[in-house]
C-alpha cells in the first residue's frame, strides 16, 4: 500500500480547472519531483494534498485512510506538512520561535530543535535572528525546518529554489539530501529540471492540469522531460516508471 494515493482529484478555482484527473501514488521513502511551466497545477495539487484547497471531484488516501475532505490543520496531526511558496514565516519572531511554535502544531517524533540546527548548519548562528531580517536562503531554510518540526510522514516542498541565488540554493538541497538519505518522503514542486532530475526516485511532469509524463529517474530522459514541459509532441499519455 502507498504512503499517498491520489485518484481522479480534479481541483477548480472557480470556473478554472486547474487540476484534471490526476492520479498518483507516493511510497515511503520516495522522493518526487513535480515539475511543470508555471499554470500547470503544480501547485494546486500540493494544496489539494496538504488540504488547503479542497477537491472538485475525486479523492485522496494517506496511510490508507480516505483524508478528501479532512481540513489542513487535521492533516498536520496525521502527518502532511507543507512548506508554501513564499515560506511564510512569522517574520517578527525569531527563527527558534518559529520552530517551537511549529511543534506544538504537530505530532510526537524524532524532530526536535537540535536536529533541524544539525539538518540546517547555517541557522545555527541565526538562531536568535528574527525571520524577517534573515536572507531567502536562510527563510527557506526555517520554513523546511518548522515543517520537520511537525514530525512529517510526507514533506510537500513548494518551489524550493525559487528566488534564492545559487549559493543558497546549493545550500538548501544539500540539506535536502540529508533529509533523502535519512528517509524522509518527499514531494518537490522545482522548476530547475537538473536538480530536479539529481535529487527524485522519480519525475512527474504537469501540463494544464494533468500529469503528462512520469517516470524514475535513470528511465527518463531530460529531453523527453523537456518536451513534456512545454508540451512539445511528446506521448499523449504517461510514461510508466
């Protein structure tokens, strides 16, 4: 049975179908990269996981147990924890204060302060700084941290390198490949397709709506992603891992 399984979901935002009949599953320990042009519903189908934007039409299973209609904040206990796009951070608090708050949110587990400041090296330092005066590297950082401060089954990591400068962005995937390593399930929405294809098991390719093509990586190429990407000529189904 898979960690996550999601069938049929269709999500609207008003008259807009942004996502279309998707299925997926995710297994323990697997790291997905969603990946997509900006519309493609990326986004929207991590919402609709982390139960901030109730589906249209069809459902989703976590640990076996149909979650369609339970509220985002009952998924945080049952272990589904997302990290936004944009980090929203509680910018007048310090970096510990928005992790000690995120624990109290979640559920018991391994996670605990000293172990996000082992993950995230570069917060130690900032410990005491208020989220709002760290730089994006370093917001990004505490954001994955108060996610993992909730004891996560599965991490939703949306546009993980998105407005961070090189530096910070090798920074934070070297923290995620800690976190991959150690066994955390991981979904990432990544526009950039090379580190996309370093870190998942496999990629999922999204394009207005629907999945496009899916495959492990070592199984699928990054033309054929491409392709997928902008929706130039590739198969008109998935491309089975």
């Amino acid at each position: 049975m898979s960690l996550l399984e999601i069938r049929n979901l269709d999500v609207r935002h008003g008259l807009l179908q942004a996502v279309r009949g998707v299925d997926l599953s995710v297994e323990k320990g697997e790291t997905i990269a969603l990946v997509g042009a900006n519309g493609a519903g990326k986004t929207t189908l991590l919402r609709a996981i982390a139960g901030a934007h109730l589906p249209a039409g069809g459902n989703v299973r976590f640990g076996g147990t149909d979650i369609t209609l339970v509220p985002s904040h009952s998924r945080v206990g049952l272990g589904i924890a997302l990290v936004p796009e944009g980090r929203r951070l509680f910018s007048q608090m310090t970096v510990e204060e928005n992790l000690i708050l995120a624990r109290s949110a979640g559920r018991k587990g391994p996670w605990t302060l000293d172990r996000v400041f082992e993950a995230f090296p570069n917060l130690v330092p900032r410990r005491k700084a208020k989220a709002g005066n760290l730089s994006g590297g370093e917001q990004q950082a505490t954001a994955i941290g108060r996610a993992l401060m909730t004891n996560p089954e599965i991490l939703l990591l949306d546009e993980v390198s998105l407005g961070l400068s090189p530096l910070a962005v090798d920074r934070v995937y070297a923290s995620l490949d800690t976190l991959i390593h150690g066994g955390t399930t991981i979904v990432l929405v990544e526009q950039d397709l090379r580190r996309a294809m370093r870190v998942a098991d496999r990629i999922v390719c999204m394009l207005e709506g629907k999945i496009v093509l899916e495959g492990k990586r070592g199984e699928i190429t990054r033309e054929q992603v491409s392709e997928a990407y902008f929706g130039l000529g590739i198969a008109k189904g998935r491309l089975s891992a």
